[in-house]
C-alpha cells in the first residue's frame, strides 16, 4: 500500500471485510520482522457498546488479529486507555475486549495502569504511557465521529488513549491542538484501519450513531483525518491540529494527488475529482445547538463531552430556553466563583454539579432541577 492511498470497504461483515482488507493493502508486506512487538490501540474511549457509535467494533480487531496470526505474527498486545472519569477495565468488559483477548490469546494492557515517561515531540515534552516503548509496529484502529470541542476525532486524536490521565488533562489546558499534534510525532503510527460503521458525528461518547457500514485503511494518519474532515463538512482550517501535524512532518494533508479507492466484490476501483466523496453524511449540528449556552476554558473532553449531550436532551423538552446563564465548565475555573458550573473544578460557584467528571445522566438530573426551581437560593448544591 502506498502513502497516498486511502482504501474502503463496505458491507456487514466486518471482520471478514477488515481481512480483506489487509490483504490488499499487503499488511503483513509492511511488517519487516513478523516476531516483532505489534500493538492494536482500539478506542474505547468509555464502557458503551460499539453500535452505540463511540468505541470500536471489536469484530474489526478480531479480523486485525487473525489476519497477523494467519502470517505468523504472535507478539500481539492490544493498548487502550479510556478517557478521564472512566475505568478502561470496564470498557474492556462491556465492549467484548475481554472475551476477545480469551478468544485469540491476545493480552490487553489498560493503559490508565501504565507508568509512564517523558518525551520529546519534536518540540513539545509529553508524557507517554510506557508501552508505547516496547510496540515496535503499531496499528490505529480509531472511530470516525464527531468530537464537542476539536469537531472531528479519528486517527491523530486517538493516539491520547496511550497518554496517562494526568496528561489527558494536561492537553485541555493546553488547548488541545498543538499537543494533538505534536503527540503525532512522539507515537508513530503504522497503520490505521478506521472505523467508519456507525461513529457518532456529534458527540465523541456515542448515543447517536450514523450507519455507514464502512471500514477503511491507510498508512498516513494526517491523511486519513483530511478525508475524514470533507465527509463530515469541515475544512481542514477548521481542525487545527491536522495541518500543525503535516507542518511537523507527521502525514500530508493532500488529498488531490491521494490514491482514494474501494474494494468491491469485483475488484478495487478508484474515486477521482468530487467521486472522492462517495457518501452523503449529515451536518452535524446537536453541538452547535447547545454550545452557545457554555462558557468553556480548559475543560477535560470527558466534562464537556457528558455536558453538551445533557443540554441537548434538556433542548428537546423545552426547557433549555428557560436556562438564564451561562454553564461554566474546565479546569480554567479552579478556585473561582459564579453562580453555575459543572464539574468539580467549578466547586466554588453558587451552584455546582460535582463530579471529576459527573455523568450526563447526573449534570441533567441536576440541571433540570435547577431550571424547574429556577433561583440560587432554593438549592445551592447538587
């Protein structure tokens, strides 16, 4: 497979289409020592089910794995760790990683578990979760979706599963992109398979997926999320970290002279000029509804993403309009004082949902109270 290619494959069948696939794209051509160390990073960003449009198919993994193992690769590891609030065990368990690891003699290694270290990417130390160290060959498998505070997260963003927690939180406070990008360089990626079968193009924690029935594969990350930038109607200006991650050297952003092609039953064809873009996905708009009615500085993606889709189901009811101020949210409001805020880094505001992060469920519970009552003075806490 080329740099510049970007190969799909359609269908129901996952597992076999992800082996299918690899075998096109000459996977195993690209490994050059099949006893080498080779990694599997899965997002399972939380414990919720893969049709739920926020983790990964564990049945792609599952074909990623007989595909190795069918060319005599067994060093195998699969490395994920779940996002800040959330226990990566449990999304093993709820998410079939598990009996998956059972099934095929693969260990998983909770990366929220890890030690880890400092490292220098290319201009900007990040801390990194030591098992990016001993993975000599390491395959991507992202979840296309949209993201609340970046708009889109595939390839590039799934790397902060192999950050420790402290990191994760570390990144918000500096604003995301820069260190997106920069991490870009401190974890190589080998090879990326995609899946694109039912992400969520609003909300990273999944709840409103989009059937797509798309698995895709590519060497070049920055390329990938490119692509993945036109299908959900942004352009890449949009997405910062993309292009800072090509002006690093981590991938190229040009998708004129890119190989986009299918594989079908009778063959692999290719897209030229707007045939690139094959399939109609809808705008993604539950975001932009709500996150006018936010005040955000350096919030964690689990805080913000748990507030937005509360908000959104408080939209549909008919009370949203009835909210007087602004929710304040992130680590930006340690210490400070105002009258409401979500999470625990708002402890000092007059109203408070508390939690590190509090669960979508709560922060609407709590928020709907707080509408209903309508005044400070009638609860001061949730």
């Amino acid at each position: 497979m080329e740099q510049n290619q970007i190969l799909k494959r359609y269908g129901t069948d996952y597992k076999k289409m992800t082996k299918e696939l690899l075998e096109a794209a000459d996977l195993i051509g690209l490994i050059s020592d099949h006893d080498c160390r080779i990694g599997i990073k899965p997002n399972l960003v939380a414990p919720a089910d893969a049709s739920w449009g926020a983790t990964t198919h564990p049945e792609i993994v599952a074909g990623i794995i007989e595909y190795l193992q069918d060319h005599g690769c067994r060093n195998l590891v699969i490395a994920e760790g779940s996002w800040v609030g959330d226990r990566t065990e449990e999304s093993f368990e709820v998410c079939g990683y598990w009996k998956l690891s059972e099934q095929y003699g693969v260990p998983l290694l909770d990366a929220q578990k890890d030690t880890h270290f400092t490292k220098d990417c290319d201009g900007l130390k990040l801390e990194l979760c030591s098992c990016v160290k001993d993975i000599d060959f390491l395959i991507n498998v992202p979840v296309l979706k949209g993201h609340c505070q970046t708009k889109i997260t595939c390839a590039l963003k799934n790397m902060k599963g192999l950050l420790p927690n402290t990191e994760k939180r570390h990144f918000h406070a500096m604003g995301l992109h820069r260190p997106i990008a920069h991490l870009a360089k401190g974890i190589r990626q080998d090879f990326i398979v995609v899946d694109h079968i039912c992400g969520d193009l609003d909300f990273e924690d999944g709840g409103n997926p989009v059937v797509k029935n798309c698995i895709m594969v590519s060497r070049d990350p920055v390329l990938v999320d490119t692509y993945v930038c036109g299908l959900l109607h942004y352009g890449i200006e949009e997405v910062p970290y993309i292009q800072m991650a090509e002006q690093l050297g981590a991938g190229s952003t040009d998708l004129e002279h890119a190989k986009i092609g299918v594989l079908a039953e009778e063959g692999t064809y290719y897209l030229e000029g707007s045939a690139i873009w094959d399939e109609e996905l809808p705008y993604a708009d539950k975001v932009v509804a709500v996150q006018d009615l936010v005040q955000e500085v350096e919030s964690c993606s689990a805080c913000y993403g748990y507030l937005l889709p509360a908000l959104d189901r408080l939209r549909k009811e008919g009370l949203l309009e009835q909210l007087g101020e602004k929710i304040c949210i992130g680590q930006g409001y340690r210490g400070k004082h105002g009258k409401l805020g979500v999470g625990n880094c708002t402890s000092g505001f007059d109203f408070c949902v508390k939690g590190c992060p509090p669960t979508e469920t709560e922060i609407y519970e709590a928020l709907k109270r707080y509408i209903v009552l309508g005044t400070l003075t009638q609860e001061k806490r949730y």
